[in-house]
C-alpha cells in the first residue's frame, strides 16, 4: 500500500517539475541558458506547454528527464502574437518544430520540424546536450568543444 502512496507521490513530483520547467520567454530561457551553461531546447506548437499531449508524443517521461537534466527548455506558442514573432526568426514553416541552440547561444546545432518519437528526441539529446562552439582569435578557425565530427557551419549558423 506504502508503495502506491509513494508512485502517487513521485508522479505528482515529477509531473510538478515538468510543468514548472519549461519556459514561455525566449529571453529568460537564452539569460537561463547562460547562467547554466546548458542547450536551448525549443518546442514549436499552438497551444501550451500543458496542453494535450496527443501532438507531443515524443515528451515521454524518459524525453522530459534527459530535458531536465541537462538542458534548458522552451515552449513557443504559435498562438500567441510573440510565439508567432520568434517563430518567424527561426524560419519556422511547419508543427511541430524542434530547435537545439548550443550552450554558447550562437549556433543553432538542430532544426527539424514535423513529427519525432520519443526515441528520435532522446538520440538528439544525447548528441548535443555538451555541444558548444567557441569562436577562436580573429584569423583562427572555430573551435568545436564536445561537438559531433559531423557537424557543418551551413546546418548550424543562426
């Protein structure tokens, strides 16, 4: 019995948290992203960060723990006239869209829209929740910290 208090208990822990963790402001979310060192995260769609789970399959709990872990999340409302302005700065065309902004702020590392699985999100989590491109002195070629042996300034450049 003890257990199922304590299931209940974790559930409505952890569901508190998500709901608490994302952010609605692009500015908060970029001053959080640079006071905690870690990649934007950012979910296109109408509605709210709460609303009806049927269009964000992918936010499984094992999605929303990674996100919480180790990067900073923010939800863009399409709804919204400010949703629809910083959609249009990322060229956004489709719902859903996912971006991933590294650490720096600079550089974009990930953009896709349309639908994901959760296994899909959990694989670009994993590839660049420590990516962070460091420009170099003047004259120098940029430095990627911890960033995939893939990666292409055309994908990436804001």
């Amino acid at each position: 019995m003890w257990i199922a208090g304590l299931c209940t208990a974790l559930c409505l822990t952890m569901n508190a948290v998500s709901t608490v963790a994302w952010n609605t402001s692009y500015y908060q979310a970029v001053q959080s992203v640079l006071r905690t060192d870690r990649p934007l995260f950012i979910v296109f769609e109408s509605g709210g960060p709460n609303a009806g789970e049927a269009g964000k399959p992918f936010l499984s709990g094992e999605v929303e723990t990674a996100l919480a872990a180790n990067y900073v999340r923010l939800f863009v409302d399409l709804n919204t006239e400010r949703g629809r302005k910083v959609a249009e700065q990322f060229q956004i065309r489709e719902l859903p869209s996912i971006v991933v902004i590294d650490r720096s702020t600079d550089w974009q590392v990930y953009k896709r829209s349309g639908a994901h699985t959760s296994h899909e999100v959990l694989a670009v989590l994993e590839r660049y929740r420590r990516t962070k491109i460091v420009a170099g002195p003047v004259g120098s070629e940029t430095t990627v910290a911890s960033y995939p042996s893939s990666w292409s300034p055309q994908q990436c450049k804001t």
